[in-house]
C-alpha cells in the first residue's frame, strides 16, 4: 500500500497528513487558511490522492510551510523506493481567462522554476507571497523538480485555481505505477 500518516509538531504548528497514492481524490482538509484548503481539496481530487490533513498554529504564513512540508514527506514516505512509477509529469490546465502548465520530475534533485505573477497581496485569506513560498517549500522538501508557469490570466484566484490543478494532475502523471518493477533511473535510485 502506498500511504503515509504524519504529523509535523513544532513550537509554531502541528499537522497532520494522511494520504493514499492509489485513492479516487477524496478529501478532508481542515486548516485556518479557507483558501489552501480549496487548493488543498483541488490537488487531492485532480490526483486523485486521497488526503486528510489536519493543521493549526501560530500564522497563517507557517500553516502554509509546514503543511507543504507534511505533504511533501508524506508523499515521499507513501512512495518509498519510488520503484515502477513513472517519475515524470506534466500538465497544461485552463481556469475560465487563466493558462497554467506544470512540469516535474520525481527524481531527488530538488528545483524549481517558478514563473508566477500576481496582481493582488492576497487570495481571500492567503497571502500570494505564501502561495509561492508553499510551492517552493514543497518542491524543496519533495525533492522534486518543479517548473510552473502562468501562461496568462486576468483573475489571480483562476490563475492560482489552474496552477494547482496543473500540479495535481502532473503529481497524477508522475506517482502512476507502470508494469517495470524498477527504479525509473540509470543511476539505479532516485
């Protein structure tokens, strides 16, 4: 079974992530910030990763890290020796006015390139400096290279909303088992 259940207690947060790779996209997030729980929600179901997580603490810009963090691990924990996926993913995703793509690569080398515009400080109650800081926290975390781009948009909720569908759906692409019961890497391990 590829799952994973942890918790992140710091003297600032504590959360909690539960999650099932090979899941239908049900979720149950519960933190402060009503927007990252939509992106959460929105990540879960367009993975179809199924996802609790549970979140408190002190601000809402480290809610917003740890439970990147929390996922990151997570994921890495329910993909163990990464052996017979299929590592690379990507997605283009449109939101009404809004063009999102999203490319990563499971491969233990964390980087990102993030090419991301707002007009607005904020997205009903998360700061658009957090949503940055959460996809690089979790790129970081993840070991992952994560290459996102707004192509365009008017509204930065559509824009945001088509970047984390993007994201689910390259997260979908990338933790799809094949049949090779191998570690998809020349090197052997990842």
């Amino acid at each position: 079974m590829r799952t994973a259940d942890l918790k992140r207690v710091t003297k600032e947060t504590n959360i909690q992530v539960k999650l099932d790779l090979d899941g239908k996209g049900v979720s149950e997030i519960k933190t402060p910030i009503i927007f990252l729980n939509h992106m959460l929600t929105t990540i879960s179901k367009h993975s179809h990763i199924d996802l609790t997580v549970s979140a408190e603490g002190d601000s809402p810009h480290h809610i917003a890290e740890d439970v990147a963090i929390t996922l990151a691990d997570a994921l890495n924990t329910a993909l163990g020796d990464k052996k017979g996926i299929e590592r690379f993913g990507e997605a283009t995703i449109p939101m009404d006015d809004a063009l999102a793509l999203v490319a990563l690569d499971i491969g233990g080398r964390p980087y990102y390139v993030l090419n991301i515009e707002f007009k607005r400080p904020s997205i009903d109650d998360m700061a658009t400096e957090d949503i940055i800081h959460f996809l690089k926290t979790f790129s970081a975390s993840l070991k992952i290279n994560l290459h996102a781009k707004i192509l365009y948009g008017e509204n930065d909720h559509h824009k945001i909303e088509a970047l984390f569908k993007a994201l689910a759906v390259a997260l979908k692409r990338a933790v799809k088992l094949t049949n090779i019961d191998t570690v998809p890497s020349t090197k052997g391990v990842i």
